[in-house]
C-alpha cells in the first residue's frame, strides 16, 4: 500500500509539472507592417484585450460603437479594450507619429490576448527633432547617455526593440544587441560584449565607432575587459546615414 501510494504521489507531482508549463507568461504577440497596414488577428471575447504600437504612442482606436464599446488608452501609450460582439470587426488604429493600421480581428473564447505592432521603418519624431536641434551638442549626448544608464530616457523617444540579438563587431568579443531607443533624428542602442578568452581584452572606445555613430560608451567603465566578463556598450548614432 504504502508503494502504491508513493507511485500515485510521484504521478501527482509529475502532473502539477506537466500544467504549469502552460500556465507560464509570455509576451506580446508580434505584428510587423508597414505603416498603413492590415492585421488579421484573433480577441479574447471574454477579458480585455491589449494593443501597443512598438515606438510609438497610440492616439485613438475607432470602431463601431457596439463591437469596442470603451477602449482605454494606458499611461505607456498602449490601448485596452473589451469586445461587445462575437462577429468579425474592423477597427483602426492612429498613433501620435501619425501612422495608422487597420485591424481585422475574429473574437475568440479564451484569456484577453496582448498584442505589439512593430513597424518596419523608423517611426517619426518631429518634436524630438525640434527638441535634438534646440540643444548643444555635447549637453544632448550627455542627457542620451545619462538617460538610458538611469532609465529615463527624454520624452521623445520609444524602445523600438527589446529582443536580444547576435551582433558583431571587429575584435574577439560576443555581442548581444538587447535594447534600442529611436527619437527624431538620433538612435540609442544598448549591447552586452563578453570576453570569451581567459585573458583580458583593451576596451578602445575607436573600434565601435563606425560611420554615423556619434558617442561610444562602456558601462562600467573601463579600459580592460577581463577574460570571461561582460560590460555594456551604448552606441549613439544617426537614425538615417546618407550613402
């Protein structure tokens, strides 16, 4: 008996870790277009649902009146919003930049989905132009630089990508590209250099500093990386390099 009741124990236990996998969170599913686009997706009839545009504010979500009866615009720009209908609707979305997407969406049963539009080009900042030209030059990469170390960014500009991605740069280290920030004219971008040897490796601000960057900054800072670490490396440079 007492073997008997160990088994079905074990098999408890082995159940509760088969469910939890599915009960793991996961990110927003990923929509990327052009601006003027169309999406088809699929909404939770039953719970809110959330739509983001990656970059950008968005400004409204119009709809008929009976299908998206009040949607909420959120502090991070993003819009939530409930469904009233179990048919087939057309909604469009307008963002502050001035771009907008149409969105054909079939309402499902299910928890509310999450949903981020990546545009393909850049996004527009006109204000943040303004705001990059009005400001001395040094003064502005300082207030970039101090931003992103502090993690506030200036108004005017938007995470654009916070997937982690391979890069590479001349010198025996491994990158990570793991955040970028767009304004009007300038971008921020964020990677991870690790020294992969057993020695330690010169830190030479030079080597990152490729056409169109305007700043290179380790963090910590430092002129060695030893063998096996890691610092992060943030780049300033033109959102748009003429050929």
């Amino acid at each position: 008996m007492r073997k008997q009741n160990k088994a079905l124990l074990v098999l408890s236990i082995l159940s509760g870790m088969i469910v939890y996998p599915a009960l793991a969170s996961t990110g927003p599913a990923e929509l990327r277009g052009e601006n003027g686009s169309t999406f088809t997706m699929t909404v939770s009839k039953e719970s809110a649902n959330v739509l983001m545009v990656q970059g950008d504010r968005i400004t409204a979500l119009t709809s008929k009146a009976s299908d998206v009866p009040d949607p909420e615009k959120t502090g991070n720009g993003a819009v939530m919003f409930s469904v009233a209908t179990e048919k087939p609707f057309t909604f469009v979305i307008e963002t502050e930049s001035g771009q907008v997407f149409s969105v054909r969406a079939t309402p499902v049963k299910g928890q509310g989905r999450v949903y981020r539009i990546a545009p393909l080009s850049p996004v527009s900042h006109p204000a943040t132009k303004v705001w990059e030209k009005g400001n001395p030059y040094e003064s502005l990469l300082l207030a970039l630089s101090k931003g992103v170390l502090t993690g506030n960014v200036p108004d005017g500009y938007s995470l654009v990508d916070d997937k982690e991605r391979d890069a590479s740069f001349a010198g025996p280290v491994r990158a990570k590209r793991l955040q970028v920030w767009d304004g009007g004219n300038l971008r921020v971008e964020k990677y991870r250099l690790t020294n992969p040897n057993s020695w330690g490796l010169s830190l030479n601000e030079r080597d990152y500093a490729s056409r169109g960057v305007r700043s290179v900054m380790f963090w910590p800072r430092s002129s060695v990386l030893p063998g096996g670490a890691t610092v992060s490396l943030y780049l300033i440079r033109d959102l748009e390099v003429n050929p």
